[in-house]
C-alpha cells in the first residue's frame, strides 16, 4: 500500500519529490510579434504567432493550441494541449520544502514537442471506455477502492468504492479516481487503438517540465500557495480535504494546462527510484525490467501544500487504487 503516513504526517504527504528550473523556455514561448516561430513535427506544423494561437492550415496544429482526436468509436477524446520543445533543470531548485529525492539536480532536454491533456481524465471519458471496451476496472475486479470516510486520516479499503463510485458525489466533470496505473495503461491503449494516435501515459520528466512551464519556483504561480489556486488540504477552496472538483476549476498555468497542482495524483510511466542517480537526461519514462512501484504527481484534495508542488512525487504498486488518484494523458506528435 502507498505509504499514506507519509504522505500525510511525514512532510505531510511526501515521500517522492523533485524540482526543475526552466526560464529559457519562456523566451520561446512569450509573445513575439515579430519573431514568429514554426517547428516541424511530421505532418504537424507547430507555430507561434504574436501573442495568440490559432490554426495556420489543414494539418497544422500551433503551440499552447489544443485540440481532440475524432474516435472511431464516435464523439473525440480528452483534448489535448502542444507543449513546445525545450530543456530544464529537474530537482529541488527553488531550495524550499525538499526531500532527499529531489536534490539531485540534473538537466533534462525535451527534445520534441509531445501534447498533454489540458485537463485530467474524466469520469465521463473513463465511462465512454469502460462502456466502448467493456472493461472491469482493478477496483472492481479486487475487492474495492481505498478511501478516507472523514473520521480519521487512515485509508481503508471500501468494497463498493470504484471509479464510478469513490464515496464522494462526482459528476462526469470530474476527474476519474479510484484507478490503478494499469487502469490508466488499459485507457491509453484503447484510446491510442480508437483514435489511431500514439497516447500514453507521460513520462515523470514530461510530467514535471509541463507543470512548472517555464518556472523554478514552488507551484506555476510563484513560492506561495495563495488562495482558491488549486484544490488541497489548505488551499482555499470550497473542495478542500473534501473530494475532487471538477476539472478546470482554477486558472490554467503558462502552458495551457489546468490541475497540475492538486485535485487527484496523477500516474506516469516510470518506474520508482530514490534517487535521480542515472536519470534520463532526454525527458523519457525510467523504466526497467521488473518495476514494482510507478510514480504518480501533482498531490491531491487530501494532501497540504507542500504536497502539491511541482517538485513532488510519490509511489504507490501499479495495482493498486485510492479515491484521490487519477491520471492525464500525453501523446506523441512525432512519426
């Protein structure tokens, strides 16, 4: 099981962090009237225009834009953000509220651009899936979907908890919960199967550099945690230490992207590590042979301030599922 007294005692709810730095990339990405930029990516053409973005032509997708893939299945999937190319520094660099696992610095380069879901997944488009391929969640298929009833801070496994019912009211607006890093796997295989595209679930790295974009400090909006900025135990909110709030709640970051900090965990590909020893410097998932725990990021409803900071990271075994974890899904835009 996640080592939940950790992550709500220990550092209140740390157990896996890590930080980035990344100013340069903001250059880039700020509006330039008169520097338009363009980037090839296969038959996808990437360009920024002043201060806004838009559709340059058929085919042609433009940075921070997003957009949704038609299913064949019918309707579109989640919709989806470009986040530019660049390179960060990834650790603690803001030198406030680190752990062990973060502070080993190192740079990561993003080599191309890859696209990342403007929100997490939601219950509605988790539904469409179970529905499309008639899937049993791992909640439904092993006894159930760990929870918090609001007596104490202790988790326990609730039989009839599951991601169409965590133990908290949702509506299809919300963020899916109660799924394990195979559910999440399961999804994006389906979606890359349905729509033809190559989705996945992003790498820590990904992860990281999408959610600071472009900044070192604690959150995307600066050192302090403010109010009503995300959902969190302590962050203002009328979710607070309470359940999810429907995605896209608050203010989005400078790329585009809406809860990366807060509201539910968020699975990605790698395997854990305690140390950034050996990291990948090229922005892809860490990974071995035999992985016994996956990271997941960005904290949740449950979890303090310090918890949700894009330094942040914990682990939990691939299996298993609580009521404040979800995921968001990348795709790459490269052949």
């Amino acid at each position: 099981m996640r080592h939940w007294f950790i992550r709500k005692f220990m550092g209140d709810n740390k157990m896996f962090r890590q930080g980035i730095s990344g100013t340069a990339i903001m250059r880039f990405f700020r509006c330039r009237r008169s520097m338009p930029i363009a980037v090839l990516v296969g038959v996808i053409v990437l360009a920024q225009a002043g201060c806004g973005v838009s559709y340059v032509a058929k085919n042609q997708l433009t940075l921070g834009q997003s957009f949704r893939d038609e299913l064949a299945s019918g309707g579109q999937g989640p919709e989806m953000v470009i986040i530019p190319a660049g390179r960060f520094r990834m650790g603690c660099v803001s030198g406030r509220d680190c752990d062990d696992d973060e502070t080993l610095v190192h740079e990561v380069t993003i080599a191309q651009p890859f696209a990342l879901s403007k929100y997490e997944v939601t219950r509605g488009e988790f539904g469409r899936f179970v529905a499309q391929a008639g899937y049993r969640t791992t909640a439904e298929r092993s006894g159930g979907c760990y929870g918090w009833d609001g007596s104490d801070d202790y988790p326990t496994e609730k039989s009839s908890a599951r991601w169409n019912n965590p133990g908290f009211n949702q509506s299809d607006t919300h963020p899916v919960v109660c799924v394990s890093w195979d559910d999440a796997v399961a999804y994006v295989e389906w979606l890359s199967s349905d729509t033809g595209k190559r989705y996945r679930l992003s790498s820590e790295a990904e992860w990281e550099y999408a959610a600071r974009a472009g900044t070192t400090t604690e959150y995307s909006w600066g050192n302090d945690i403010g109010r009503n900025r995300a959902n969190c135990d302590g962050c203002g909110s009328r979710w607070d230490y309470g359940q999810t709030a429907s995605v896209g709640s608050f203010p989005a970051n400078g790329f585009g992207l809406h809860d990366m900090h807060g509201n539910v965990w968020e699975w990605v590909q790698d395997c854990w590590t305690g140390s950034y020893a050996g990291a990948p410097s090229d922005g892809s998932a860490w990974e071995r042979e035999y992985c016994g725990r996956r990271v997941l990021r960005g904290g949740s409803w449950f979890n303090k301030p310090r918890d949700i900071r894009a330094a942040n990271r914990v682990s939990d075994i691939s299996g298993y599922r609580f009521s404040d974890s979800g995921f968001r899904v990348a795709r790459t835009l490269t052949p």
